[in-house]
C-alpha cells in the first residue's frame, strides 16, 4: 500500500480560507452532527477516524504557513485530543463550540454523546481542509470504513494520493470559449455589489467576542414538508424560502431605510454544477461565493421577496457553456438550487 507524502502543497483555497481566518473574519469550521437508534461501537469508531487520517491524507496533517509558501505536512506523532466519549451534554455542546486549530492538525475532531435513546456523533473540519461538501464525502467514507472494520479488524483502505484538491478539476471541464462570458460575468456581479455602497446588515452591539456558542434550532418534519408544499406552489426552493425570511426579518430587525442595498453572500458547491460525477478527487474545498442581490427591492410582502429571491436563483449562469449537473438541467435552475 503507498504511503502518504510528508508534505504536499495547499490548495489556493485552502490559502484564501487561511488568510481570512487570520484577519478575523471568521472562524472557520465544518461540523455535522449525527443521530443514532443505537450505541456505537465507541473503538471501532475511533479505529476509522485513525485510518481517515491516511485514506484522506490532507486529514492527518497540519497547515504550515510560512512567508513564502502554504503547504501541508504529515504529523508524526498522534494527538490524543481528537476524539472523545462523554454522558454528559454540556461537555458536548462544549465541545460543539470549541474551534479546530488547522496549523496543530488534524483536521478532524469528533465526539460522541451516550444516551439512552441512541448515541450522537459530531465530527468537526478545519475549512482550510475542506468545505461543507467535502465534510459529506468524509462522513461516508467514515462509515464505510466503520462498516469494513465489523467484517475485517485489520482492513486499511487504500490513501488517495493522487486525488485533486485545487479547481483544475473545475476548470478541465469548461470549454476555452466561455472564459469571456466568465469574466464579464465577474465584473458585473463586482460592480453590483459596490452600487450602491451601503449594505443593510445586521448590527453586532458591543461587547465579548468569546467564547462563541453555537444557537440550535430544529425544524420539525411536519413543518419542513408544509415549507415544501409552500414553495412548490411557489416554484421555489426550501432555500428559497429560507433566504426570503432572512431578507423579511433583516429588514424588520434593523428598520431598512429603503436606500440600502440588500445583499446576501452565500455558498455553492461548484462539483454538483461542473463536475459530471458531482463528486471532486480528493477531500477539498471546491465552493465559491454566490450572491443573491435584491438591490433596494424588498418587496411589498413575503411572497413578493420570494418571487424576487426566486427569479435570481431560476437564471442560468452566464457562461456556463451548456455543462452543468443533470439535476440542475431537469430543474432549470442555477447552482444554488443544487443544495
């Protein structure tokens, strides 16, 4: 079996990500948490995070971060801080709210809670390692290993090593000729978000920044299939909806004046839209930033913003060039209906 490389270059991505979180902007990090009927088999769980490390190799290792050049680099003695097993909630929720330092490594962390009525397990990512899409493909392949390891005690799979990180794999799959509509489709979307200047946004008041806490709030099956049948009537997307109420309540929280501009930055994960399989080489960050601009038209009620937020998200990318995912074809919709 090939063994990892001690040290391989980061991704652009991954260097922006870096960047950002140096400068403040965020604290970036990927979490899900998942809910089980039953008790996990807490070793065998511990013994498929330990081999994560290697079949993803970018998992087990640290970001370095010098003057002249980003790379990752394979640890080489392992941290015994990465996974842990607790009764108790509280521990849990703090451990939900604690960051992932990506230079210390790894970038996964996990915890399960034991209850009566089934474990929970939550798995945390540095984002310099990858985005949200890639945190699912590390769920599964944690689950397939979980599963390999009840049949075989001493199965290893395979690292991938070849796998891509960067958007070379994007790019691969764009044909020469729509580079023009790529750019001219930047500038205008640049230019949109700097007229007019001012951004209605939510004021954050003065005061502590830590520790973060992370606020849940769950919605039940029976009122997420009512939003379903509401935005079919729409021929609009749950995500519609949700940023349609986020624009409803901005402007109520805030008291929009009318003059600034409504915008919202958000995510796409570009696999599902350019890559025929949906699914990237390697374990990564392949998402980049759509903007759903409302401009200073708010709308006169709920369903009037929906329409708008709607419209936005219906339109084709410019210069997509015909290659996008099937589901986005059948649908007609642009990425961000993809979610």
């Amino acid at each position: 079996m090939e063994k990892p490389p001690d040290h391989f270059p980061a991704a652009s991505i991954d260097k922006i990500i870096s960047s950002g979180q140096d400068i403040g902007i965020a604290d970036f990090m990927l979490q899900m948490e998942l809910s089980f009927a039953h008790t996990l088999d807490v070793e065998r769980l511990a013994r498929a995070l330990d081999l994560m490390l290697d079949a993803q190799p970018v998992l087990g290792c640290r970001l370095v971060t010098e003057k002249k050049k980003v790379y990752w680099e394979r640890l080489t003695t392992p941290r015994q801080d990465t996974f842990f097993l607790t009764t108790d909630q509280t521990e849990f929720d703090h451990f939900r709210d604690r960051p992932i330092d990506s230079r210390q490594g790894p970038q996964i962390n996990a915890c399960v809670l034991r209850a009566a009525g089934g474990d929970r397990l939550l798995l945390k990512v540095a984002h310099q390692a990858c985005d949200a899409a890639g945190l699912n493909d590390i769920a599964a392949q944690l689950s397939r290993i979980y599963t390999q390891l009840a049949n075989s005690r001493g199965y290893q799979p395979q690292p991938n090593i070849q796998g891509a990180r960067d958007c070379g794999q994007i790019m691969r799959n764009l044909p020469w000729y729509i580079y023009p509509a790529l750019v001219f489709t930047f500038l205008r979307t640049t230019l949109s978000n700097q007229i007019p200047r001012k951004s209605h946004a939510l004021q954050v008041p003065a005061g502590p920044r830590t520790p973060l806490t992370f606020i849940i709030r769950h919605l039940s099956p029976e009122r997420v299939a009512c939003l379903a049948v509401y935005g079919r009537k729409h021929q609009a997307t749950i995500n519609d909806l949700m940023i349609a109420a986020f624009y409803r309540a901005l402007a109520k929280a805030e008291a929009w004046d009318g003059r600034a501009a409504l915008r919202i930055q958000t995510t796409v994960d570009l696999r599902r839209w350019y890559i025929p399989s949906g699914k990237a080489e390697g374990i990564c960050n392949l998402s980049t930033y759509e903007y759903i601009n409302l401009d200073r038209d708010l709308g006169r009620d709920f369903a009037a913003t929906l329409s708008r937020v709607s419209s936005i998200t219906k339109r084709s990318p410019a210069g997509s060039g015909g290659v996008s995912c099937a589901r986005c074809r059948s649908q007609g919709s642009r990425p961000i209906s993809c979610w």
